[in-house]
C-alpha cells in the first residue's frame, strides 16, 4: 500500500457517475449485498443507500463513530474517500478490511 499523500500514484480516481455494472457481469448492488453478507452483522450495522451512486454503509454497533462507506466502480470496492479497497471477486479481502478499520478496540 503505497503511503497517504504520496504524488505520482498509478491509481486512477474513480469517475463521479454511477455505474450499473461491476465489470464483472454483476450489478453494483449486487456486489454490495455480497459484501455485506460476508461481514458480521451482530458487531456492524449496514444500510444500503441508492442515488447517484450506490453505496453500503457500515457502522460499528458499539461505537457509531466507527462508520465508513463503501462503493463499486470499474470491478473494485472503493472507500468511500476514493481509494480502493479490494477487487469485486475478492469479497474476503474487503470483509476484512473493513473489519480491521471499524473494529472497536476497547476494552470496557
């Protein structure tokens, strides 16, 4: 992963309009519904979100500060920020991504 604020990156922002489809045959939503089946829905709550750009949002029930979005462009998920997270075929990785990011390390 290359480090935040470098210049020079070779990946692309992804465009601003929606997309219907992967690049992968299946649709966006599709993509999405996938991905919120392989997380844990006891420790996060996900809201599917239409518009412009449909997206997946993801909170930590136990610490709603911890929430990200997720979207599908050209065969990735994408954070909500812009950068990629994993490819559409590889639900796994992005699970786990996310998990790492909204996992509440507290203890109490």
């Amino acid at each position: 992963m290359s480090a935040a604020g470098s210049t020079g990156s070779s990946t692309p922002a992804p465009s601003t309009t929606g997309t219907t489809t992967t690049g992968t045959g299946s649709t966006t939503r599709d993509a999405l519904e996938t991905l919120a089946g392989a997380l844990d829905s006891a420790a996060y709550a996900m809201t599917m979100q239409g518009g412009r750009r449909c997206r997946l949002t993801i909170t930590n029930r136990r610490a709603a500060v911890l929430t990200e979005s997720v979207y599908v462009e050209n065969g990735w998920f994408w954070w909500g920020w812009g950068e990629r997270l994993a490819p559409v075929e590889d639900v796994e990785q992005a699970a786990e991504k996310i998990t790492a990011v909204l996992r509440d390390n507290c203890s109490m």
